[in-house]
C-alpha cells in the first residue's frame, strides 16, 4: 500500500511540474510578444501573431496636418484629351 501511495504521490507532483513548465512557456512565447508589441507602440495582430508598425495617414496621402476633408464638390473633373483631338475643339 505504500509503495502505491507513493507512486500517486510521484504522479501528482510530476504532473504538477509538467503543468506549471506548460504555464510558464505559454507566458514566455504567447502572453509576452503581444506585450512587448504594444509597450513598443506597435499593433498586435492576434490572428497572425504579427506585431505591426503603424503608419500615419499624412505620411501616405501628403496632405498637411489639420486639412479639411474635401467635399464632392469641392474637387474638379480632369478633362482628359478625347483619342487624337484637343479637349477644347
């Protein structure tokens, strides 16, 4: 009987330290890239697990800080030349 007891006991703390190596590892390769993403000010993509540099848009589009969307009709229509002729004919 106490060899047995002993073999549970042997069990249970075996699983115990297969259970707290699995917590750590998922702490250590899952919890703390997303951590580490978003202290650094970047954007953690949970789907692919990619941490992203965000871009701002005045970057892209040269438009200067502050400008006012524009409105449909505040844009005009480029005239472009019909195929061997002059838009003004």
């Amino acid at each position: 009987m106490n060899r047995f007891i002993s073999r549970v006991m042997i069990a249970f703390v075996a699983l115990f330290g297969v259970s707290a190596a699995a917590a750590i590892v998922y702490a250590i390769y899952w919890q703390k890239p997303e951590q580490r993403c978003e202290l650094h000010g970047s954007w953690w993509d949970p789907s692919d697990r990619v941490c992203a540099q965000p871009i701002y848009l005045p970057n892209i589009t040269h438009r200067p800080i502050g400008s006012p969307k524009l409105k449909p009709g505040d844009v005009q229509p480029i005239m472009m030349a019909p195929p061997g002729g002059s838009p003004h004919a």
